[in-house]
C-alpha cells in the first residue's frame, strides 16, 4: 500500500508509523474512512516521518516507539494540509491521482482534511509540551505561509528573500519540527537538538525549491500531477524569480506580462514556462538548492561517523536535488 | 467586544477566555489576524466555554486558570469549525455578519479555519492526556456528524434515533466535553464527571434542537443570520421529522415533495416551513428539547445545592429552550 520511492534504513519503522496511520483513521462513518485512506494510501513521499526516525537514530535514540507515534501524527497533519490545499489552489491530481476533493466533493473533503488533522493532534497532543508547541507552532507558520502566498499572487517584485520566507514557513519549518522532536525525544542535547533542527530546514528549503523546479521541467507522468501549476496558479518561486533576475530583456518583459495576468491560457503557461527554461534559471535555482542541501549536511558535522544514521541523513540530503518526483 | 447575551455567573472568566482568545490570534500574517478576530468578535454565545467554567465551579474547582486555557482551546476550535462548516454549507452570514468566506473568500477562510484548529490544539494538547483524548475524539466526532448529516441530505426517511446521533455528534459530545473536562480539571470524582458529561450531552442536544426549531420560527434579524437554511441546505431536523410523523396526510406528501427536491426556490422554503409550523411540530419539538433539558438539569442532583453554579446550570438549561437567538 505504501508507495515509498526511497528507503534510508528505516524502512521497519515506517512501516510501523503506516499501521498507526491506518489504524487512526478507522471510523464508523465508511465514507469518513474512505477518504482519509484513499489520501494516505495514496502513497507519498513521507518525508516527515523519513525524517524524524533518521533524527531520533542519528542523536542516539534506542526504543523507536514513540517517534513512530510522533510521526504518524506529522504525516496525519500533513495530509490534513494537502487535502485543504488542493481545495485551495484547484489541485487536479495529486500523487498520480485524481484529488480529494475532485473525487469525494470540496465538502466531503473539507471535513477529511479536519479529521485527518484532529487524529493528527490527538496523537501529538500527548507528547511533552515543548513538542506540542514545536507542532503547533509550526502549525500556524503553515497558515500563515499560504496566507503569504495568497497575497503576493502574481506579484512579480516578490524578493528571493520574501520566497524563501513563504517556504520556509509552508514546508521547511514542519519538516524542522521533525527532525527537532526527533531528536527531543532521543534525549539529545540541546546543541544536537538545534543541529537537527537546522538540517531539517535546510532540507526542506532544498526540497521546496527542487519541487518548484519540478514544477517546470518535471515529466507529469511520474509526478503524479500536472506541470505549471505554480504559473497557472500566480505563485511567484525560485525560478521564475531567477529568471526575471537573469533571463534576456525582451522575454523579461513578456514573461512578466504572462505572470501578472489573472486569467492565463494553456499557452500563456507554456510560453513562460519556456522562458524560465531558456533563460538558465533552472540551472541556477538547482544550485540555490544545493546550497541549501550542503548546509543541511553541514549541520550533521557533529553527528559521529559511527552512527549509520548520518550516512543516511547525508544521502537524504543528496536524493532531495536528485530526484525527479 | 464581545456580546454574549447571557451571564450566568462566569462573567469575569469569560472575560479571561475572551482575552487568552485574542492572544492566542496574534500573527505577523495580518489578513490571517484580520480573519481570525473578525470570526472571533463577532460575538457568539460562548456557551463551551461558559458550560466548562461552570462545570469546574460546580464541581469545587478553585484557581480556573487551567479551565479559562481550555476553554479558550475549545472556542477557538468551534470557531474553526463554524468557518468550515459556512465553507461546506454557503451559509451566508453568521452572528449578523457576512460569513468569513464570503467577505475574505474561500481560500483565506479556509486556511484561518485551519490556523484556529491548530491554536486550540496548541493550547488544548498541553492538557493531560485523558483531556487530549477527549478532545481529540469529539472533534473526530464532529467531523463523523458533518459526514453523516451530507449523507442524509434529502432524506425525508431519516428516524428521529439517526436525527439525534448527527446532532449528538455536530453539538453535544463538544458541549459534554466541555463540562466533563471542567470536572475532571477541578479534580471531581469520577462520579461527578460522568454527571457533567451527562449534563453537557442533554444540554447539547435540548441547544441543538432550539436552533433547529428557530431555523423556522427564528425572527432573522434577532437571530444574526437567515432562517430556512435547513430545509434549504436539504438537513432534515426534528421540526421536519416532527411534522412528517405527525402532519395531516395532504400537507405531507407535499412537504415530503419539497425536502426530497435538489434545488428549491425561495417559495419551496417558505412552503416547506408553513407545513411544518401549522403541523404542531413546533411545539412537539420544542417539548422534546424540554425533555432533554430536564435530563441536563437532573445529573445535577448530586451537587450540593449550597454550590449556587448548580443554580446557574439550571438557569442556563432553562435559557437555552427559551431563547430566541
């Protein structure tokens, strides 16, 4: 059922985090269940759960136990966030198939995306309170990024610095939290807490910005979801940002013209997605990623070699720029 | 700013929720703040967090810090579910204000929802587990009742039994919640808690009921949003049942056409809610929210009479059924 495209010597443990998923959403109300399973076992690339197991190994963790609750309960919020955000941004497809909501209804899925993120918070909502604020923290931050995103729509002045603000916020701070609690519930100490912490969201910049360059110049088919959205939907990312620094004068002008409009063609998304292309910014935003994955291997340096776990995290980091799904 | 139409002896504690509330709304983000405090001073009853202070009262409880926490937690999460729930229902205004989605669109509401989940989360997890828990499950209950009401849109073979599990679930396990974790927070024996667990659900279901009875006889203006909205939106409710069981036979076969139908026109509505008014539902129906109310009022028997919030618990199951908004 699960459909894992990586395993970094924690595949026993994610398999234990699945069950406690599965065995969450169970629910007297079969349609309730339905759409939480067809969400979950649609596969994905659990990250956060990914994550956190690596973290709480790699800073010395033995019974694995109650990270693998912690990480349900992040995959559960997780998915609760992708449900409402397709409803958001009209996601189609999502994983190879059609979206929740295209499926079940917005209603239907609306309130899925509530269960999913109440099941996620029962289970959170036991650990000691510095995790539970950790998660409900970033939590907020999450609102608050897609709220940024929101508002700056088709705004083609939006700064490097203002992007990576809304990613940080909408990916890099949850995943973060994991590799943080990760680590808090291993008994670290605060300086390997804070490492963790750090290679967690420099990981998930990297694998944000490598996901708006999929976004461009991935193959549908093995995304599992059409291409363009971000310049369909008016999100301003890294490469389009990248493009108007360096891309020629007159394709400047044009692609500006096409991000700004509110209604676009087929065409218009084509054609600016082939002015991104031709102007080098994919090269380059692929190594503002590796820039980001080398600060998140750099924040291992005190992890021991010994441990297996940071060999892991290492080729974690490298898969992220690596992969085209 | 807050317009709570009742004070039942918690006066000064509601003013605490209400301040612990809007603490809990800050963000750097301001349209989400905007969204947050709009929903959140447009008033409301308050009657979760007015049911838990009391409940904690009556069960001895002395410093309601810990109770004035959680009943913000529960606010704010009833507030999350009222934006999604005008999302799923196109309820148009709320509290005599335009709804949230219709005055900062779908998307910015949808997400302020999931910001106000996640801050009564974060408030409500730092609570022992057994609260946790409680709280966990009747939001997955509330979300089951959402479920379970769509399903049965429509359907005019609904049984009062199945009626009074999707209110249970919408309105009254919250409600008992509220009074059962203001038990188990004043320290109460496990006797008293069950009491107030019993309290809060007949309490809920006897509201619930009243709002269903003023969604037909409910003057809009008093009310702060438009009536017929059930019999609109395809929820069958006791008054309906009611009046299904009980109407004379030419009359019911025409309501039972109108609430069968997808669409329905203004008239349809005005129609549907003549038959039932002149069928003696309203009464019958307001009897049975009276009998639910006694029952609220009796699991108070084991608390002393010389606690004077029993008093106010059965002054506010007395208000409930006589209320008018």
């Amino acid at each position: 059922m699960m459909d894992t495209p990586w395993d970094f010597g924690v595949h026993k443990e994610l398999g234990e985090v699945e069950s406690r998923i599965m065995e969450s959403i169970e629910s007297h109300e079969p349609l309730l269940h339905e759409i939480a399973a067809y969400v979950i076992e649609s596969g994905g690339k659990r990250l956060r759960p990914t994550v956190a197991i690596l973290a709480f190994k790699a800073s010395g963790g033995k019974d694995p136990a109650r990270v693998i609750d912690l990480a349900a309960a992040f995959e559960l919020i997780h998915s609760a966030t992708l449900i409402h955000d397709d409803i958001n941004d009209g996601g189609e497809s999502r994983r190879g198939r059609e979206s929740a909501y295209r499926k079940y209804g917005i209603q239907n899925a609306l309130v899925t995306g509530d269960f999913l993120y109440v099941k996620g918070f029962g289970i959170g909502g036991k650990f000691p309170p510095p995790i539970v604020d950790l998660t409900a923290e970033v939590c907020a931050a999450l609102a608050e990024g897609e709220i940024g995103q929101k508002k700056h729509e088709g705004d083609v002045d939006l700064t490097r610095e203002e992007y990576l603000d809304i990613i940080r916020r909408k990916t890099a701070l949850p995943i973060s939290a994991s590799a943080q609690s990760g680590a808090m519930l291993a008994g670290a100490a605060q300086s390997v807490v804070l490492d963790m912490a750090d290679y967690g969201v420099n990981l998930g910049l990297a694998f944000q910005i490598v996901d708006d360059v999929l976004d461009i110049t991935g193959d549908p088919k093995v995304l599992g979801k059409p291409v363009g959205t971000d310049i369909r939907e008016g999100n301003i990312t890294l490469p389009a940002i990248n493009a108007l620094e360096n891309g020629g004068a007159v394709n400047r002008e044009e692609l500006i013209r096409i991000l700004k409009r509110r209604r676009k063609t087929e065409d218009h998304v084509r054609k600016a997605m082939q002015i991104i292309e031709k102007s080098g910014a994919v090269e380059k935003t692929l190594s503002d990623a590796k820039s980001f994955m080398k600060l998140a291997k750099d924040s291992l340096r005190d992890i021991p070699h010994s441990n297996p776990y940071r060999a892991e995290m290492e080729r974690l980091a490298d898969f992220i720029v690596k992969r085209n799904r």
